[in-house]
C-alpha cells in the first residue's frame, strides 16, 4: 500500500514538473510596475517557414497588452486572452504552445511571439 502511494506521488511530481517546466518564473524584485495598455501590430519575421503564411491573418490584426498589479494579459483582436508572468520589471512572458515575450521597459516597446519550434515567429513594436 505505501510503495504504491510514493509511486503516485512521484508520478505526479514528474508530471506536474513537465507542465511547469514551459511557465516563466515570475519576479517579485523590485516596485511594482505600473498599469498601462498598450497596442501591437505583428508581422510575421523574414526567418519564419512559408507555412507560417497561414496562420498570418490571425496575427497581424492589433493586440492589447494590459498590465494590472504586477500581471500581463494579451488580449488578440480575436477574443483570445493569454495570460504573461512578470519575469524581470515590465517583461511579462508566457504560453504553452506558442511563446509570448511583451518587454515594455525599453523604447520601442516589444512583442514577440513564435512557435516552440521557433519556425513560425511574430515581432511587432509600439511608442
């Protein structure tokens, strides 16, 4: 009974470890960073394959980045809301399936976003 139960529980730690493993550790240095919205264009990169042609016209339509007590969220002109961890003072980053940089503490601020394979990736900036 018990070697079946320290079996579970690590199972359950390697499965829990392979879903954590895509999430950004977030940052609690620092001030907190303050709220703003921000709107992004995309285009997709020289580098990316043909195929990335399309899934393109999802892509280039406008996208909010919001920052609220410390938490990102990009919301696509779609509907599609994806939540970005905080990993150093105003970068958020995130996404299982697809990566999601948002680096606002430089001028122009940055998006960023690409397939895992990193075949397929997006860039855009804003003032």
């Amino acid at each position: 009974m018990t070697n079946s139960k320290i079996t579970m529980m690590m199972m359950m730690a390697v499965l829990l470890g392979g879903c954590l493993q895509n999430m950004p550790a977030a940052y609690t240095g620092g001030p907190p960073d303050p709220n703003s919205v921000t709107t992004f264009t995309l285009s997709l990169t020289p580098g990316s394959v043909l195929n990335c042609w399309q899934a393109n016209p999802g892509m280039d339509r406008p996208m909010t980045m919001t920052v609220q007590n410390n938490t990102g969220e990009l919301l696509t002109s779609g509907g599609i809301h994806y939540g970005l961890t905080r990993v150093a003072p105003n970068v958020y980053a995130g996404g299982n399936y697809i990566k999601i940089r948002a680096d606002l503490s430089v001028a122009p601020k940055t998006l960023a976003i690409s397939t895992n394979d990193q075949s397929c990736s997006w860039a855009a900036t804003a003032p």
